[in-house]
C-alpha cells in the first residue's frame, strides 16, 4: 500500500472512476500523504489518532465549503473523540 500512497499518479490511479470530478487531485494526494503515514511499519512512527484527526479536519472543511454535491458520504457528520483511542498510535 505504501508505495501507492506515496507516488501522485499511482494515487490517481487507485481512485474509484465512479467518483471522477467529485474531488481533487490535491486533496487526494493530501489524504493519501496521511494514509501513509498510519501504515508504516514502526508503530512508534504511525501518528497518533489525534493529529489524523487534526490533519483531516482543514481537508473536511474546504471540501464542505467549496462543495457543489451537498452531502457526501463520508465527509460530514465527524465522530466524537470522546471515548475513542484519539491518543494512541493506530
């Protein structure tokens, strides 16, 4: 997976076609840097579930104020951190 995730044109390629146009490349690539990041192999180099969240959130909100579709499965309604492993590695 990691090699996927790190390379901009093999990011584009893993891409559903059914969701061409509904997002950007930048932001793809952006979600995909993250991604990486929580699949190494060292545990003591995943980031903790807290700075996902806190990486994701901008991505979220400029997706939710330029968006043209309305509700997008997936980028509304965040869960609750409360009672979640927010402070450990993934």
């Amino acid at each position: 997976a990691l090699p996927r995730l790190t390379d901009r044109e093999k990011v584009a390629e893993i891409m559903d076609p059914a969701l061409v146009g509904q997002y950007s490349l930048k932001e793809v690539v952006q979600v995909a840097a993250i991604a990486a990041m929580c699949v190494q192999s060292e545990a003591d180099y995943r980031p903790l579930m807290a700075d996902v969240v806190q990486s994701l959130v901008p991505l979220v909100k400029h997706r939710k104020a330029t968006s043209k579709v309305g509700n997008s499965p997936g980028l509304h309604s965040p869960r609750s951190a409360a009672g979640s492993d927010a402070g450990t590695p993934i």
